[in-house]
C-alpha cells in the first residue's frame, strides 16, 4: 500500500519467501493487543487459521492479526479481483478473499517489526515520531541512549523539513567543537565552560547528521567517512586545548604525557570500536543493546569536569578509561578469535 510506512526488513525477508503460481502470501501482524500505532476502526483484519487465510476485511468480527497492506503475489491476484469484482468488491482484500476461499492465500508473520497506515494527520504524527524512535542505535554509548538522542532526534525533525545535508550537519558539529577547543586555548574559566558547553552541543548536533542520512535515504559510504574524519580532528583538538590550558598553570612532563595518553586513547578507542560493536552485534543479535565506552562520554566527561574547572582530572580520567577500554577490546575480540 502507497500509504504505509513500514520496516524495510520486512520485505527484505518476505522476498526470500516462495509462493506457487496460483498464490499469495500477505504479511501480518499478529501484536492486535499491542500495536498502538493501528486505527483499529479503519485497519484491515485477518482471520488466520491452520496457517493459511479464512476471512479478511475490515468489519469482520472474528480476527488475529491485522493486514499490513504488503503483498507477495503471483498473477493469479488479477483473476482473482476479476472474480471478486462481480460480487462488487474491486478491493484487494476482495481479491485476497477469494483466494483465501480456496486455500490460496498463505501468510508471512512480520514479528515485531513496525508499519503504520499514515491515513491522517494523526497516523501521520504517529508514523513521524515512530520513524525518529527507531533511530536510536544498539551501539550508542550511555550519554547517547539518555542524553543526546532524545535531544538530536528533537532537532532532526525540525531539520528534515530543510534542504540541509548530512554533510552540513557533521561540518557544522565540526565548527562547534573547533570554536569549544579554541575557547580552551584562551586559559581562562569562563572560557573553558563555554568552550566545554559548545563541545556538548556538538556532540549532541553530531547525531543529527546519521539520523538526517537514514531518515532521507542519503547513507552514503563517504558521508560516515567524513564524519569519522571530522570527529578524530575535533576530539584532537578539544584534548589538546585541554592539555594547552593546564599548562597555563603547571606546564610539566605528567601534564603533557597524560595529554598525549587522553589523544592517543581517545584515537584507539573510536579505532577499535568498529570491530568490536560487529562482534557485540553477532553475539546478542539484533536489536539487543550494550555497554559502550565511545565520543559521548569522552565530550561528557570534558563538559562536567570544566563546569568544576578541573581540566587535568578531565585528561587522566579520559586517559585512563579509554585506554582501559581499548585493553578490555582487544581483550573481548581474542578470546572470541
């Protein structure tokens, strides 16, 4: 159906499936109970018995799951309508009808994947903020999960409505944290907050750009390139700030060894995590959530240890858990060949 917003896994899925030549396979959604997203009035009903279709159709009274509105079929359907036509339904579900009365209609169970029939201005409130929750990724980090996505999901469905790319989104977070990181150059307080905040912010803003990409179908391979690339330098900088801004004060051999630590683990630690969130993934499959040491709490850590004015706590505790972090990979990736 033209107006349903569905799991693109679900065709994926369902076009692995194998019909006969005089068949149809309908998707359906047997969560009747739980669904919130269905206008019970207005949705199709399915009545599946013995793995096959008995009844379909919106008024009928006995049902177990509801019609999604995506279709498996063979040419037979066309004969199908034709047949129903002259009982004066020109519907599919006419046609599904009459192929269900004989045994030609097989079923495909969606699972828990989603879909939603956006009829109005309502289903089309709930498709929209369906869409944004499903942005949320297994592999976010714990600042991400409860801070900054439910605030940049907030963002991105204003910025969908505009002709921003995701690659003006990442260059944008980008010139944040490069103005954050030469605020921390100043040596002052004020300007170390300032600067901090402006790193969070762009931590926060550097989650539209994914979302941007995935919501408008514009994932590209150079797109997570250059995001990746953008990043690298901005957290380069801001540690470096850091370390330049203790040094205002105490310009020793320690500082400047655990500035160099904060760097280089902060570095590994976004390296190592591409082959480690795949192992996470293929271990607890998909859609299961876990720890994530990431960029979200290294910017979180900068923002809370400014805000005290603690700039050298702020490096030996991003020293110390992203190196440990980075320890406990490869440890994780060995033990699992």
């Amino acid at each position: 159906m033209g107006d349903h917003i569905f799991d693109e896994s679900i065709l994926v899925r369902l076009k692995n499936e194998r019909i006969a030549d005089d068949e149809v396979m309908l998707a359906v959604d047997y969560n009747i109970e739980t669904n919130k997203l269905v206008d019970v009035d207005d949705v199709t009903k399915v009545l599946v018995e013995e793995g096959g279709i008995s009844d379909i159709g919106k008024n009928i009274k006995r049902y177990n799951a509801y019609d999604t509105g995506i279709f498996l079929c063979s040419p037979a359907i066309f004969s199908a309508i034709e047949e129903s036509v002259h009982d004066d339904d020109s519907s599919l579900s006419g046609g599904i009808r009459v192929l269900a009365g004989k045994g030609k209609a097989k079923i495909f169970d969606i699972k828990d994947e989603y879909w939603i029939d956006v009829d109005d201005e309502k289903t089309f409130k709930k498709a929209e903020n369906m869409l944004l929750d499903t942005l949320k990724k297994t592999s976010d980090g714990p600042i991400s999960r409860y801070l900054n996505r439910p605030i940049s999901t907030g963002i991105t469905r204003y910025l969908l409505r505009t002709d921003f790319t995701p690659n003006h989104v990442s260059f944008f977070s980008f010139i944040l944290a490069m103005l954050g990181a030469f605020l921390f150059f100043l040596g002052e307080y004020i300007t170390l907050v300032i600067g901090a905040i402006l790193a969070q912010v762009a931590s926060v803003i550097d989650g539209c750009d994914g979302e941007i990409a995935r919501l408008k179908f514009q994932v590209t391979e150079f797109g997570g390139w250059f995001d990746a690339v953008l990043d690298r330098y901005a957290d380069a900088f801001l540690l470096f700030g850091l370390t330049y801004y203790v040094c205002f004060t105490n310009c020793d051999f320690f500082t400047l060894f655990i500035g160099f630590l904060a760097i280089i683990g902060a570095f590994m630690n976004s390296y190592t995590a591409d082959k480690y969130d795949g192992l996470m993934k293929r271990k607890l499959g998909p859609g299961k959530y876990y720890f994530r040491m990431g960029r979200d709490v290294r910017i979180f850590i900068i923002f809370l240890g400014a805000l005290i004015n603690q700039p050298l706590l702020i490096l030996v505790t991003i020293a110390l858990l992203t190196n440990a972090e980075n320890i406990r990979r490869i440890v994780v990736l060995y033990k699992n060949g």
